[in-house]
C-alpha cells in the first residue's frame, strides 16, 4: 500500500472515533443541562392543569404545549433517559437493545363501521333498558342490583355492630370491594357505588304485585340486553372502550387493570387531601402537603425546618439542573431523611418525626386510621402495578394513563440504523425533515459559495497584478467594508431599502408562492429572484477572506524561484501565472472546502431567518430554542460527518493541486 493510500486509511479509521467522542460529548451535555424537554414539557402541563382549575396559567395556551403525557413517555423511552447516560447513548446510537414504545393505532370507525353500528346498537338497547328499569324503581325508592331489587339505607341505619367495619373498608377499598361485599351479604345488605343496600322483601307502599312483576320483566329484559351486547362483543371481537371509541376486546384487562391503577391513586390523593387540613395549624398559615413515596406517608417541609441554608440551596441548584442530576438530588436530601417529588422536599412523617409525634398525642385515632387506610391502599396500588408489569413481560402491552395502548418492541435501532427518532416539535421522522430542508440550504448555499469563487478568485488575480494601484486601494476598500457587514445585516438593508421599492424582488421565500402553476422559464425565473437578496448575504461573509488570500497567496508565488525560472525559459506571462503560479496559489484556498460544506449543508440560521427562509439553518436553531433532542441530535450526527469527510477532501484536493503533497511521506 502506497503511503497516501495508507494515510487516508488512517483517516478514514479515525473518523467512527472522532464521531463517537463528539456525539458523546453533545448527548452528556444534554442530557444534564438544565431546562431540557422533560422539565419544559412538565413546567407546561402544570401551567395549563393552573389555567384549567382557575388558576393563572401564565399565557401557556395549548399551541405552547408540545409534549403531551404519552410524547413524554416517547421521549424518555427512546432517548433512554431513565438509563444511566453511557448505557442511554449507546441505546441512542444503536449499539445496545432498548425498549420502544410503539402505538398501537386507534380501530378506525371507517373500516369497521358494521361492528361499530352493531356494538352501537346494542349499547344504546343497554342503556335503554337500564334507563326503564331505573324510572320505574326511582318513585318506590328502589334499586336493582345483580337482578335482585334493594332499598337504598344511610349510614347510620347499618348495624350498629356492622357501622364501623363497613365505613373503614369502604374507604380503604375499591374496584368491586370483595371484602365490603362479604361483610354486608352476611347481614343481608349489600353495596352498589355509594350507598348501602338492603334487601326489599315486600312492594314498597302504593305499590302491588303488579309492581314486582313489572320490575322482573324489566330486570330480564336488562339481562337479555347485555347478553347480547356480550355476545356482540365475542363475535366481533370488539367492544366500545367510551362512547364512539372501538377498541380490541383482549385489551378490556389491561384497561380495566390500568382503571384500577388510577382509582386507587384518586383515592390515595382524596384521601390525603382530606387530611392535610388537621397540619395547617403546625404550618403557620402554609399549606402543608402529604404523599406517599415507596409505602411510607411523608410531608412537606415546614418553614422552620430550612434552616440550612447551604443544604437547602445546594439542594435548588441540583433540582434546578433537571432530570440528569436527579439522583444526585435524591442522594443529596436522603443524607438528611429527606426526599423529592413533583418540585417539592418531604420527609417520613413516621416516629422519628416530632411533628408526627405531636399530632399523634393530639389525635391518635385519626392518625393511626390514617396510616392503615394509606397501608391497604398502597398494597393495592403496588400489586396492581405487578399485576401491569405482569402483563408487560407476558404480552409485551403496555397502556399509558390515557388509555392508550403501546406495544413494547425491544430492539436494536439507533442512528447506525439510520433511526433517528421522530421530532415532536414537527410530529415528523428527523431523517425526512432533515432531507426537506436541505434542499433549501444547499442550493442557497452551493450558489453562494460557487458565486464567491466565480468572483473572488479572479478579482484577488488582478489585484494582485495590480498590487498598490488605484484599483487595488479602491477594491480593498469594497472588500473590507463588506467584510465588516454581517450577512444577515446586508440582507436586512437590502429587504428595507431596495426590495420594498422594486416590485419584481420579493421580500421572503426561496421559491414563488404559485411555482407549481408556472412554466419552467418563469418558475426559474422566480427562484432567481427569490435568491438574489439570500445569496448575496451568503457571498459577502467569505468575500474578503477568499479575495484577500488568494492576492497574497499569488504574490507569494510570483516572487519564487519556480516563476522567474518559467520566465526565463520563455514562457508566457498568461501561462506563467495561469497555469503554474495560481495553481499554486489555490492551495490554501481548498483548506477550506471541507468546512464550508458544512456551510452548504447547514445554512446560516441568521439569513434564513431574515430572509424568511425555511432551511436547515432555522431547523436548527428553532430546535435548540424547543429541547427538540430528535432534531438537535440528528443535525449535529449529520454536520458532524460532513465536516469529517470534508477534511478528508480537501486533503484529496491538496493532493491533486500540489503534486508536491504526499502525505505520510
């Protein structure tokens, strides 16, 4: 192997390490930096849940909300967020298995409008038939309960000796309540979704056998009608999740299980809400705040009780540093028995507390019921967790809080598969959007580099020959002049001062609002147009670098040996300084190709914004300002390997220029 194929081979094997170190130190970066896409998108969802109970929610509309709960879910699943960031950004670049939530979509009405209309149907004759049996039972007080007819009865009617076991079980149960149930059947009561149950033995006052005949009938035809709807439901499969929503009956588990989930969080959260009105006179007006962490009840911090100020300000700036310093957080507060959640400090509320201890002397019945009524609670919101976990490993179905089904996928894809995630600034795979806005840039961006060569390189020849001439003072002052106006400035005073006066220039846009109408003359046409103002912004920032460089460049040549002695053996002035001197003089003009392809590629955000251009520049901007990881990650993968192999063609270029260059000689 010659020595240059062996020095572009060790360029070429430097490139996947080159790439991993810089991707790895852009994923860290974002990964702790503060204000990320999951502490944006949950800043938000309080904001606007604030606006829906009344509250200010600060102007935070829904247009502002571009993270839901389950593009949240999305997010932390393909970015591996919860994952430590080595393991997560091997995830990411596809060398390591990961789980992906992939949606299972929505049964469309469109093509199952048969068993829609059929399941419709006999939902509607359900409800119709509970809807008579419920109007002929309200005026006798009676309700109708497993096809047995019951009266409604208070609290205080039960049992004395059935009062108390039956109120602690009905507030620290749910669902179909097992245990409530067995304990009322044995005294003959029962309980249906509040009240307590009796049974009715005879016609309520006013009432005959006619009464009771009636209400069988009715109760039948009840029965008839949900067989039916189950029956329904079996044939095709189907079952109506909420009105005018079909959803696969193998999923009616996992939903009910997930409804069971929720309701025991309603319940946890009722229940603690009830309570925390008993601390407010520890709190000093505050509004104290009771949760459940693991199994344990914890509370908020009162206001003497941070009085570290060190401690607890350290413990602001690691929460403040968002999800990639949250166990440094949590390891930083459970030094001192303390934990986090949901932006607040709580500690164990247990017998180590003082403030337990006082509230428990001052009421200890309520507290101990407290603790064994969150006990139940928090057993059965953990088995039915295992219960949803279960299901995960079994099935691989996940369901979100919504009621949104996922299929859990574990496999290897990342950006080495060229997966590159979905943007949910966008809602559009990064790989597509990435290639639809790098039409724009490029063709912005080629034009304006092949223009500043077209007119640069010749205009630093003649200055060069025509060095400390009047033509060289004046052009150098044109030269710097620009070089001193940013691109987008340029632009800026060309839109206000020449675009708004001349009709044909347009103000915005890289292409005619109609093209698709036009012939192919006036289509390229306006596109001319819609670039002059662009390009010349792109031109005039590597005017004076390219101009000045290849004149300096040119008058270095001309005053070496290799010159006077073509000169001497008779050459031509233009084949002299043509052919050999500029030859030459390129040189380190092409050190630069490799990152203005980055350029081509990337856009110039700046001009694209003044100019109203929708490229790759402004994707990538906008992207920084969202948190949008998919749009920034897959930006910064692509510019990455285009700068890397556009060094390793200007050394090609080097080489084929100078034949002088012969690396690893």
């Amino acid at each position: 192997m010659s020595s240059m194929a062996a020095y572009f081979a060790r360029r070429l094997l430097l490139i996947p390490v080159t790439f991993f170190l810089i991707t790895l130190m852009v994923y860290a970066i974002l990964r702790v930096v503060p204000g990320g896409p999951i502490e944006q998108a949950e800043a938000r969802l309080k904001l606007a849940a604030m606006g829906e109970g009344g509250g200010a929610a600060g102007g935070v509309g829904e247009e502002g909300l571009q993270l839901d709960e389950d593009a949240m879910r999305t997010l932390e699943a393909y970015y591996s967020l919860d994952k430590p960031i080595p393991v997560g950004y091997l995830q990411w670049l596809g060398l390591m298995p990961r789980e992906r939530l992939k949606r299972i979509p929505a049964i469309s009405r469109r093509l199952r409008e048969t068993e829609f209309a059929d399941l419709t149907e006999r939902m509607r004759a359900v409800e119709d038939a509970r809807d008579s049996l419920r109007s002929h039972l309200s005026p006798a007080g009676l309700v109708a309960v497993d096809g047995a007819l019951y009266r409604p009865m208070s609290v205080e009617e039960l049992p004395a000796h059935v009062r108390e076991a039956a109120e602690e079980l009905r507030t620290s149960t749910f669902g179909r309540r097992y245990a409530l149930q067995k304990l009322l059947e044995g005294h003959g009561l029962a309980f249906a979704d509040g009240p307590y149950l009796t049974h009715a033995e005879s016609e309520p006052p006013g009432t005959g056998a006619e009464f009771r005949e009636e209400s069988r009938l009715l109760i039948d035809a009840l029965a008839r009608a949900e067989a039916a709807l189950d029956s329904a439901e079996t044939r095709t499969g189907y079952y109506l999740l909420e009105p005018g929503r079909l959803e696969y009956l193998e999923f009616r588990p996992l939903h009910a299980l997930k409804a069971v989930e929720q309701e025991i969080e309603a319940r946890i959260g009722q229940v603690l809400s009830g309570w925390s009105p008993q601390l407010e006179a520890y709190y000093d007006g505050a509004t104290p705040s009771l949760t459940v962490v693991g199994q344990l009840l914890h509370r908020s911090l009162r206001a003497p009780e941070k009085t570290d100020d060190r401690f607890f300000t350290r413990a602001d700036e690691l929460a403040a540093a968002g999800v990639g310093k949250r166990d440094d957080l949590l390891r930083h507060l459970e030094s001192r028995g303390y934990t986090w959640t949901a932006g607040v400090t709580y500690r164990a509320f247990d017998q180590s507390d003082e403030l337990y201890r006082t509230v428990r002397d001052a009421s200890p019945a309520g507290l101990t019921k407290l603790e064994e009524t969150l006990a139940t609670l928090t057993a059965a919101r953990h088995l039915a967790r295992q219960k949803l976990d279960e299901v995960r490993e079994s099935s691989n179905l996940e369901v979100a809080a919504p009621g949104h089904v996922y299929e859990v996928e574990r496999v290897v894809s990342g950006i080495l598969q060229l997966d590159f995630g979905q943007s949910y600034t966008y809602s559009e795979p990064v790989l597509s959007l990435i290639g639809s806005k790098m039409e724009v840039s490029i063709q912005f961006g080629l034009i304006g580099y092949l223009l500043t060569w077209i007119v640069c390189v010749p205009l630093g020849v003649f200055k060069a020959l025509k060095h400390r001439s009047s033509f060289d003072t004046a052009t150098s002052i044109l030269v710097f002049i620009g070089y001193a106006v940013p691109g987008y400035v340029l632009c800026m005073v060309l839109l206000a001062s020449v675009a708004v006066h001349v009709e044909w220039l347009p103000l915005g846009g890289y292409k005619p609002e109609n093209i698709e109408e036009l012939d192919w003359l006036r289509a390229l046409l306006g596109r001319i147009r819609h670039m002059i103002i662009p390009v010349t912004g792109y031109m005039i920032g590597g005017f004076a670098t390219m101009t000045i460089l290849t004149k300096n460049s040119l008058l270095n040549n001309l005053s070496q040996d290799y010159v006077r002695t073509a000169f001497a053996k008779g050459l031509s002035e233009k084949r002299v300084i043509f052919l050999h001197a500029l030859r030459n003089s390129l040189i380190p003009i092409t050190a630069g190709i490799g990152q203005a392809l980055g350029l081509l590629f990337a856009g110039s955000f700046l001009i694209e914004k003044t100019c109203n251009i929708d490229g790759m520049g402004l994707l990538g901007f906008q992207a920084i300002l969202e948190r949008d990881y998919p749009i920034t990650m897959g930006l910064l993968v692509f510019l990455v390997l285009v700068r890397l192999f556009g060094n390793i063609i200007s050394d090609i270029i080097w080489a084929a220029i100078d034949p002088r260059i012969r690396f690893g000689s």
